[in-house]
C-alpha cells in the first residue's frame, strides 16, 4: 500500500512543480498554499460526480462497463481467496502481488478493489466528460482503461477457476 500512496503522491505533486516565475511579487509558500485545497476540491468534486453518474447517469453504455468491471474484480478477488483457502501451496503473482502480497486476507483484496476501481471509474469519467470532442480518438479513450481492468479481472477469474479445477483433479495439498 506504501507504493501505491507514493505513486499518488507523486502524481498528485508533479503537475504543481513549475520554473521560477521573474518578478512575481509573491513568492515561496504562502503563494502556493492552495494548491492543496485546490487538488482536492477539484478531486472530491470529481468522485462525488462519478458517484452520481455510476446511480443515476444517462450514459448506460459507461455504466454497464463500469458494472462489469466491478462485477469482474469482485469474481477476481473470490477465486483468488478460494485458491487460497483451499490450496497452500498457491500464491498471487503478476501486479497484485505487489499490492496485496503473495498470501493476501480479504481486506486487502477489499482495499485493493475499491482503489483500483475507483481509480479506473473516476479516470474513466473525467477522461469522458473532459477530453475534446474534436478528434474521434479522443471520443474513445475513456473506454481504454476500464475495458482493460475488466479483460484483466475477467482472465484472472478465469484462470483462478481452472487453477481450482486442476488442484482438485490432481489432490496435490487441496482440502
């Protein structure tokens, strides 16, 4: 969780780092100080109206991806911790592993699950309802990052419940 604070910390301090301005007539701290309070209005305002398209939006095409993708990492999270529960021997790998280690609880899939898709939904949201509707590329990119979360939870779900299947036919270390 320590990395994942840092990787938000510095994504949240890098846009703010800017060159010396010449003959500003406020400099240092106390002409920055906002910056903070700023970031996180524009951040709550952001999730409280991802929070209302998700219930209440006209868009059904982004909430049934964003319902799907939930509903993806959910069954990610219950075969995992079924193999686990079931098969000593059997330990998370690949970016998860980073996060939530290599024999996880169910909190951490919990917290992991809830970060990772809130991250996906409120990025999905502000690239849709804020990127230019110029180029058609543009129109679509929203569409990039949940889609991708929902193929991976989808073939980890699926490959957890051939895991499962396996370790069962063979009896190795399985109850």
């Amino acid at each position: 969780m320590r990395t994942i604070f840092s990787i938000v910390l510095a994504l949240a301090i890098a846009p703010c780092a800017h060159a010396q301005r010449r003959g500003a007539a406020r400099a240092g701290f106390a002409a920055r100080r906002g910056w903070i309070v700023t970031r996180a209005r524009g951040l709550a305002t952001e999730i409280k109206e991802t929070a209302h398209d998700l219930v209440l939006g006209n868009d059904w095409k982004w909430r049934a991806l964003m319902l799907a993708q939930i509903g993806a990492s959910i069954a990610d999270a219950k075969t995992s911790l079924d193999n686990s529960r079931i098969c000593p021997a059997c330990q998370e790998s690949g970016p998860a592993a980073l996060l939530v280690g290599r024999h996880p609880d169910a909190h951490k899939y919990l917290l992991a699950g809830i970060l990772e898709v809130t991250a996906v939904a409120v990025t999905s949201h502000f690239a849709r309802e804020h990127s230019p509707h110029a180029a058609r590329w543009t129109r679509d990119v929203w569409l990039a990052l949940p889609a991708a979360s929902l193929y991976v939870h989808s073939h980890s779900a699926l490959q957890n419940s051939h895991l499962k299947v396996a370790c069962w036919q063979s009896g190795l270390g399985c109850s």
